[in-house]
C-alpha cells in the first residue's frame, strides 16, 4: 500500500531506495540465530554479561565516596537486586537454548515483556522501577556488545547498505554517535522518529549530504523491512511504496538536483564577494579532521568549528589521550595549509553522548545540566589534556582554541587560568607550542549576548552558536521533535540577540562568525549579512549555495529592511519585510 509521511526537513534532496529498519536506538541489537551447536557458548555469554555488570555496580559501590548522597548506593544496591533477580536472566537463556536466539535479542524480548506488564502497572513507585530494569538491561546488553568486541550498539551488518538498491536507513532515533558511523558507508537517507532540526545527529545527518526527514512519529512503526521508500528532504516528505507514476516525478526531481548541484561547483574558485564589494569569509564546520580536506576543496577559508567531542565518541573503553588528540589536531591543522582552524574544546551532554563504555555524566543529559565547558571545569584533568594537545599543534599551523557555552565571569577566569596552567606544563616538558594561539569564545547562551562586553575583552574572536542560541532564548529542546515548530531562528528575540552580538563586536572591531546551523541556512544569508555579519561558518556542502546567495546581495540595499525587521514583532509585517529582503 502507498501512503506518505510528514516530518522536519533536516538533509535536502531526494532519496529512494529500500527501507532498512533499526530497532530502538536505546537498545540496538542485531537479532539473529546462533548456530546449531553453539547454542551453550551464546548462553553462557549472557552469563558473563551479567557477570561483568555485577562486578562493574559492585566496583561503583564499594568506589562511592563517604560523603555520598544515601539515594545513590540504594539506587546501585536496586539495580544489583534486579540484576541478581532471575526473572532479568532465566527467560533469555532458555530463549537462547531453545529457539537459538543471540543474547541480545533473547534478552531485549524478555526486557520487553517486562516493560509491558510494568506499564500495567498502576503503583507510581512499582512504575518507576520500569527505568532501572531497562537501565540494568542496558548496562548487560553493552557488556554483551563489548564481549563481541563491537565497539557500539549499532550492529555492523546494518551499516553496509546496498549501493546498486539504494538503502534507506529507518529508526526511532539515531544518536549523533551512531549517525557518524554511517560516514563510511553507502547509503541513501534517513528517516527517524524524534529530532529535531538542529539535533546533532540532524547536523551530522547534512554532513553526510545525503536526505534526511526525522521527527516522523511512529514511521519506524509504519514502516517495514523492504518497503520501497522516497525521502522528500527539501518538503520533509516520506513516501512509502509508490506507485511508478509518482516515482518517476521523484526520480527526475532527484535528476535535476544533482544537476544543480553540478553546476554550483564552477563557483569553486570565484571570491565571495557581495555585489557591492563586500569580502565575505566562508569557514568550515567539521566533526572529524578528515573533513577538512573536503573544507579545503570546496574553497572554505579555514575551519570555523571543529566539533572536537566527536573524537571522544565510539571509544571502546577510554577517552583518547594527549598524544592521540595531538595527532588528530595536528592532522586537522596540517590539511589546511595555515588557515585558521577554530578547534572547539568537547561539547559532550544534551544529545551528545560518548557513546561507549565511558560514561556521560547524567546531569549532561540535560541541555540545561553539565554539557560543555560545564563538563570540562567539572573534570579539569581531561580539560587540561585536550587544552595541551590542542597548543602542540599550535605548533604546526594556525590552531585556535574554541570555548563552548561560556555564561559566567567565573567560567571565562578559570577555563584561562587552566589554559595558562597547560602552557606552563608544556614550557616546563619543552614541547613546542605558539604562546600567541589565539583564544575564543562561542556566543549561544543568551546571557553571554547580554554581556558581551566581558567577553569582548577577554577574547580573541566570537562565534555565535545559534543552535543553542535558538534553543536557549526560546526553551526549546532542540532535538525534541514535540516541539520543534517552535523553533524559529527567526523569532524576533532571536533576531535581536544576534544583532547586537555582531553590532557590538564589529564595534570593539573582535572578529564575529556565527557557526550555528543559520549561516549555511541560504533563506537567513540576507538577513545576516544587512546585521554585518562577513564571517560564516557552515557544514561545506553548504558552502557553494551561500556563495551563490552572496555574489547575488547588495548589502546597501538590504540594511534599512534588516533594521526594520528587527523591530517588527506581527509576523505579517516580517513576512513583507523578509519577501523584500529576498529580493534586494
Ligand atoms: C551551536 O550551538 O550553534 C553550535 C554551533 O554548536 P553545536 O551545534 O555543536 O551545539
Ligand atoms: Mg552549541
């Protein structure tokens, strides 16, 4: 049967291919049938899955310091109870003996089995108990997953996906972790339920270059196994089984895209300039230092935001260490001939995890709780090591060093003090660095664009994260699909905030970017460049199309309706305002 879906358009373009289904992110397991024979070897995997856990809550126990609150060594002795229970362990293992189930999957149905009878469950304390016994079920399943020396939850066979058919991965969720594993894989597109525009795993969905239409609910439901699917990224569409007429439309459509996008490349080597002369500069936005060499030859002008945290992800069992960061930095540094290379120290939490053995604070889970430099300043060891790596390849061409979601004074003084303590350390080893690294500060919380000034005088050069931004100035979670029609870049607040970060900063003459997801955003380049902006940083496949939009401005002509629009609260008003923008 043919039927379409409707979600948030987060990747453009068009995709068809067969759907491949993920089961729950949460609990991603491969499901297959262990061999005749082998039956005995997968139970008693399971058995030392439970085991490892044992001893793991056991070491987290007896590893709690005095002073620890009472909740948590209850909640560590619930979740060693649960696991002791045979109620979690008997079920899967028959299940493995008798229909030859592999351990995750035996123990993910009797996980489902009991999630379901808890939801029957009327006692609000009995419900809440539902939680730890996934938690602990969790905690089994990445010890299985570990014990397989697979390094995530993301089983291999579901990220090869058939290049002559064209694969169409559907899940509930795709954490940006797991989305990065799909970088070395051929597939067409993806579709999920949850997300949100600017989710990370929708930002690293753009990087990919392939279409992408999350917050779909119940599409990994609605959809199944095989089913022939066109994903619609520039109309957020989903088009599940359709008949030859309908895709044929799509596939001239996806013709003419690729078309267009041909054609962008012969602005490879044309400056950006404005049609009144303005010089823009046009960075790059980057998770892995490979990327760079994509940056470099689509004409990006450096790195504006190098998402360092994603060096942090699918880590077996430890973060990296020095020497490791320091390779990769100075890899990154090295592919871009001397350009600047703005290497954001880890912005972990929120919808980034680490995505491995290593845990994520929980608090980080929360983009209102421990993410970012809230996280570094908590674990100043860590912070030290990655400010030291990125000084070493400072050494080898224009490294700066990037700091996220600074709001306080007290968060500025102390990430300068570490940042002074690391060069000492390296001065007092003789490792080489340059003293003069330039030092940064993302603009994205709103009470840092109410102070600018302090972080004018603090810092080298600002980069507005609007991302998070957006996400702060309006209480919108900006991976929560729920509510994501609220997410608007355009909200007057929004408008004004940015305005007066690049106004002020222009002033005190501080170089200004904005590296949030608005800057490859070619329906915002008018907007941003009538407030002053001349410094973008974007994913670079968003390069050539702002380029394209900028060669098209005249930035004279724009700058009273900029001015008006941000005075301008009905949304009638702004609407006028912004057709007369988009035709300067
Ligand atoms: C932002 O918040 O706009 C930004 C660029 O950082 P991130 O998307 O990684 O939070
Ligand atoms: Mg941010």
């Amino acid at each position: 049967m043919s039927f379409s879906l409707h979600g948030i358009a987060v990747s453009k373009g068009i995709a068809i291919g067969k759907a491949m289904l993920i089961s729950r992110a949460a609990l991603e397991v491969s499901h297959h049938l262990v061999e005749i024979g082998a039956e005995e070897a997968e139970a008693q995997k399971l058995l030392k899955a439970f085991d490892q856990v044992r001893k793991e809550l056991g070491k987290l126990r007896s590893g709690l310091p005095k002073d620890a609150p009472q909740e948590m060594a209850a909640f560590l002795d619930v979740h060693q109870l649960i696991l002791s229970d045979p109620t979690l362990a008997e079920k899967p293992l028959e299940l493995i003996r008798s229909q030859r189930l592999n351990a995750a999957w035996a123990l993910t149905t009797q996980l489902n089995d009991l999630l379901e009878q808890f939801a029957e469950i009327e006692d609000p304390y009995l419900k809440e108990r539902a939680h730890d016994i996934r938690q602990v079920a969790e905690r089994v399943l990445k010890a299985i997953h570990t014990l397989q020396k697979e390094a995530t939850l993301l089983a291999d066979e579901y990220l090869h996906g058939d290049p002559e058919m064209g694969t169409i991965v559907v899940a509930h969720d795709i954490a940006p972790h797991d989305m990065l594993r799909f970088k070395e894989n051929a597939l067409s597109g993806f579709v999920t339920d949850l997300g949100g525009k600017t989710s990370h795993t929708a930002i690293v969905a753009r990087s990919l270059e392939i279409p992408a239409v999350v917050g779909i609910r119940h599409a990994s439901e609605m959809i199944e196994h095989g089913d022939w699917v066109v994903i619609d990224g520039d109309n957020g569409i989903v088009v599940i089984n359709p008949d030859e007429h309908l895709l044929e439309q799509y596939r001239l459509q996806q013709e003419k895209g690729r078309a267009e996008t041909k054609k962008l490349q012969l602005l490879k080597h044309t400056a950006t300039k404005t049609k009144d002369g303005t010089e823009i500069r046009l960075f790059a936005n980057i998770e892995l230092p490979e990327d760079a060499t994509q940056a470099i030859d689509l004409g990006a002008v450096g790195v504006g935001l190098f998402r360092s945290e994603f060096l942090f992800m699918n880590r077996v069992d430890s973060l990296p260490d020095e020497e490791e960061q320091y390779q990769e930095y100075r890899r990154c540094v090295e592919a871009m001939f001397g350009l600047p290379v703005n290497i954001r120290t880890i912005d972990i939490g929120a919808d980034k995890v680490f995505g491995s053995k290593v845990e994520t604070p929980v608090s980080g889970i929360s983009p209102l709780g421990l993410r970012a430099i809230r996280w570094s300043l908590s674990e100043p060891e860590i912070f030290l090591t990655q400010i030291r790596a990125i000084l070493r390849a400072s050494a080898h061409g224009k490294a700066r060093l990037m700091l996220p979601m600074l709001a306080h004074a007290s968060e500025i003084s102390e990430s300068l003090r570490l940042i002074e303590k690391a060069k000492q350390q390296l001065l007092a080893k003789g490792q080489a660095f340059n003293p003069e690294i330039e030092i940064g500060a993302m603009i994205e919380i709103p009470a840092a664009a109410l102070t600018l000034p302090l972080f004018i005088s603090h810092f080298d050069f600002l980069s507005i994260g609007t991302n998070d931004l957006i996400q702060y100035t309006l209480a919108i979670d900006r991976a929560d699909h729920a509510v994501a029609h609220l997410y608007d870049p355009l909200h007057p607040a929004v408008l004004n905030l940015i305005a007066l970060i690049i106004k002020q900063a222009n002033e005190a003459k501080v170089p200004i970017a904005v590296c949030g997801e608005m800057a490859g955003d070619p329906t915002l380049t008018r907007v941003l460049l009538g407030m002053g902006l001349t410094d973008f940083s974007m994913h670079f496949s968003q390069i050539l199309l702002i380029k394209r939009e900028i060669l098209g401005v005249d930035i004279s002509k724009l700058k009273a309706d900029v001015q008006a629009l941000l005075k301008t609260y009905e949304p009638e008003s702004q609407i006028d305002l912004l057709g007369r923008i988009s035709r300067h």
